[in-house]
C-alpha cells in the first residue's frame, strides 16, 4: 500500500498537533463537502495550535500520460508554482503576446531543418527573453513565506499530483484565493526554462543516479501493459518535444473539480470554512470527468532480468506484480513487508545483512511504483564486494521457503502488527499527514474511509495468509530482477 522511498516522497515532515487515533470516532470529526462545480474537500477541526494545512490532490500522474509526452504531468506541478495573470507578471498583457508568439515560433521549430532552424531557434531564444523581463520572480511562493506559510511544496507520482503548505489559521481566505486562482488561472510562463530545469532534474535523479537508472530499468522491464512501466519524470527526448500548449491542453483535461480532492486539517471552523472554499474554489468551471487508466498485466510466466552497467557498487532491485488495493491481498502484503524487512530484527535483514553478509543494507516495498494499478512487492539490496545477485536471490528465495513451510510465528506476526499500525498512527499525528493520508485515499482507494479500514484488515490477518500470497505471488518464475553491474568510465 506505502509508496517506496524515492526522492520526491521524501517531502511530508510536519508540525505536531493532538494525536488523531484511527478509530470510528474519525467518522464524527472529518466533514464531507461537495462544491456545486463536483470538486470534493475534507474538513478535520483540530484544535491546539493555531496553524492549518491546505492539500490538494489532483487524480493525474505519469500513468495518465499520453506515449510521447511523458514527464507532462510532473513538468506541469512545476508550472503550478508560476503564478496567474494577476501574480507573477509586471505587465500580463504585454506578457500574453509574447507568450502567444513563442508557441507560434515554438511550433515552426519543430519541423524546421538546416539554417531556419538555427533562426527560429536564436529567435525564440530572444522572445524567452523578452518574457522573462515581465515575470515577478516566485511571487506566488513569496506570498506564502510573508504570511507565515511552511513546507510550501508539492509532488507528481505515478498517480496523483498533491500541492500543500501550513498557514496560521487566520490565513484560509488567502490560502482559498491563492490555490483556487493557480487551478483556475494557471499561466505557464518561463516554460522553456523550467523544461530545461526538469530536464537536470532527470539527469541528476535518473541518468547519474545508480539507484534511479536501476529504479528505470526495472519498472520497464516488470510492466508489458501497464503505464507503470515509464518514468515519472520522463524521458529525454519527451521532455525535449513537450511545449506550453501540450501543457495547456493536458490541463484543461485533468485540472477539473470533479478530478480534485481538497483537504483542510487543523484549527479551523468547518462552517466558515465551507463559506470560503464555494466563494473561492466554486468558481472553478465544471469539466468532463477525464478517461479512466485501465491497463490489464498479463500474468508473469518465467523470470526476467536486465543488468544494468554502471559505475557504482553492484545491488540489485526485484519485483513480483501484485494486485493493487483495495484488493484484501494488498493488506496482506503491508505485514509481509514487515517481517521480510522493516528493521534489523526482520528476516531479510538478519539473513542477508547479519548472518550472510551478503549485502550492505535490505529494503522493501509492498506496492511500488504506486497504487491506482497494479504494482509490485519490491526488494531492493545493495550486494557487498565478493558477492553477487545470485547468491543474494538464493537467499532470498531461501527466505520465501520458510515462510512457505513454516509460517510466521505468533509473536512475530503480532510485532508486525503491532509496529505497522504504530507507524500508521504516528503518521496521523501531524496536519501534515493527515491530510495527505485522507486526500490520498478518497482520490485512490474510493474514499477516505479507509484509513479506518486498514487497521482492522491488518489485525485480520493470519499466517496461512502469509503463506498463501508468497506461494501464490512471490515465486521465482514471477520474479523481475534489475542488477546493476559496476563498470568504470574511460
């Protein structure tokens, strides 16, 4: 069910505020409200300090991406932060034409060889420029900052995109104003160079990264169907063709209330702040519900591998296609990702690192690279000098055998238990997670109620449970695996 850890989900750190206990008592304190335009928000009073996180989740991400415009939704989440007509320019309507004339020069370039290339390419550049000489550098995010906003920030995954920030709670009319203008007003000012900042971006992340090279390699090589199977962050030569009206037109179809969730956690009145979230967010125009990602994996036959040459220590990534939440298999594989490998006392851990001495650490994932699909139970280790990724697969398997023969302890299944719902409580602690937990949910799993039915899944089960899914889903001949073999530059 948890996302694995790349970088861009290393964001959600909070302010603490009173303990929300995952319990039926949720179902009295978040209200439900429904704008007129479709647009749904989540309102949770918390009363203690006198702050408030605002999120909002788009349902959009890298699956929803067309096969030639990867990186559009993640470039898009960056666009988000430029601003509207009113913030972020100096002149707006000397702005707009030029704008509107580097689209126009933009799309002559494309099909243009030889010396007109070169032309338009000097004259775009110039007209980059020009536009650029308008723009009031991150005023959006400054309006923030002056009025006491933190952890401004936002994410693209696979699946959704999240804008979020924590204001003192007298700032919700402004916080109201300033992100229902950027859904409603977006202007995709300093496009061309914010293109070439995501293009570093993946460069540094994936292309000079060992872990996001094998990260890349693996989803491809795990996902025949599904649109899992591409970056996030997007392929070079994508990210090179994408222009601002890709941009205009991929928003117009995902960027609509009905494709939004809206989440407020902390001091607020729920009734003042249903006044402000129609005033504000209701102004938002209606649109059609965007076409649903259905991609169907065939079934893993035999196992699959890539080695991926890199100049780095050796470490390998495996992956068994699972079914998705809220699939009741998925709970099952939230605990066998706790006694597979969350801790030194875990099993994975023990054998490879403590006892083998095969590799340096062991982590893993019950559901990467995201949730709206099907996904993967994801092992990731990094193989020590002298060893290799078959022993380390051995033991591995070794491992699975056990759990098949022997299942899992009683004592050891109630420390999984036990140490899974801690972690899931304590993530309810702060606005931050909450809101984020809530958001994600009603956008992914049909409703933000799940957060109250994962607890008693994850109580309900067995060991013979345990066993079933590893028989059933984590064989060898369902395996893909991804080993990075280290090379040395010329």
């Amino acid at each position: 069910m948890k996302k694995f850890f790349l970088a861009l989900t290393a964001l959600y750190f909070a302010l603490l505020a009173p303990p929300l206990a995952a319990n039926p008592d949720l179902l009295d304190q978040v209200r439900e409200l429904t704008l007129s335009n479709g647009m749904k928000f989540l309102l949770l009073r918390r009363p203690g300090a006198p702050v408030f996180t605002g999120y909002i989740q788009v349902k959009v991400g890298g699956i929803d991406e067309a096969e030639g415009q990867t990186g559009i939704a993640h470039l898009l989440e960056h666009m988000a932060f430029k601003g509207t007509s009113e913030i972020g320019t100096s002149d707006f309507a000397a702005e707009q034409r030029l704008l509107e004339e580097l689209e126009t020069v933009h799309a002559e370039l494309r099909k243009a060889q030889g010396p007109r290339r070169v032309a338009l390419a000097k004259r775009l550049e110039g007209l980059v420029a020009k536009a650029g000489s308008l723009v009031v550098k991150e005023e959006f995010s400054k309006i923030y900052l002056r009025n006491g906003g933190a952890d401004l920030n936002a994410t693209t995954s696979q699946d959704l995109t999240s804008y979020f920030v924590q204001l003192p709670n007298t700032k919700l009319r402004l916080w109201a104003y300033l992100e229902s203008s950027r859904l409603r007003d977006p202007v995709f000012r300093e496009f061309y160079t914010e293109r070439d900042v995501v293009q570093e971006e993946r460069r540094t992340r994936i292309d000079d990264s060992p872990f996001g090279k094998l990260y890349e390699s693996l989803m491809a090589l795990a996902f025949d169907k599904s649109p899992y199977r591409r970056p996030t962050i997007g392929y070079p030569a994508d990210l090179q063709r994408l222009s601002a009206d890709d941009l205009k037109v991929f928003y117009k179809k995902y960027y609509v209330p009905g494709n939004m969730v809206g989440t407020l956690v902390g001091d607020i009145d729920p009734g003042e702040a249903t006044k402000v979230l129609e005033e504000y967010f209701g102004k938002i125009p209606a649109g059609p519900a965007p076409p649903k990602v259905e991609a169907r994996e065939p079934e893993p036959q035999q196992e699959k591998r890539v080695e991926v040459p890199f100049d780095a220590s050796p470490a390998l990534m495996a992956g068994y296609l699972k079914p998705t939440m809220p699939h009741p298999d998925d709970y099952v594989f939230d605990i066998l990702d706790q006694v597979l490998c969350e801790g030194r006392t875990s099993r994975l851990y023990k054998r490879l690192v403590v006892q083998d001495r095969l590799v340096q650490n062991v982590a893993c994932s019950a559901s990467s690279p995201g949730s709206r699909l099907d996904n993967l139970f994801f092992i990731y280790a990094s193989i020590l000098p002298e060893h290799d990724a078959d022993e380390v697969l051995k033991a591995v398997d070794d491992e699975l055998g056990k759990v098949l023969r022997e299942g899992v302890g009683s004592e050891e299944l109630k420390k999984a238990k036990k140490n899974l719902l801690a972690a899931w409580n304590y993530e309810l602690q702060s606005n931050d997670e909450a809101a984020q937990l809530l958001s994600y949910f009603e956008a992914l799993a049909g409703g933000w109620r799940y957060v109250l039915e994962h607890p008693k899944r994850i109580q309900a089960v067995s060991s013979q449970d345990l066993q079933r899914v590893t028989r059933q889903y984590l064989k060898p001949e369902r395996r893909r695996t991804a080993i990075l073999k280290p090379t040395k530059k010329s």
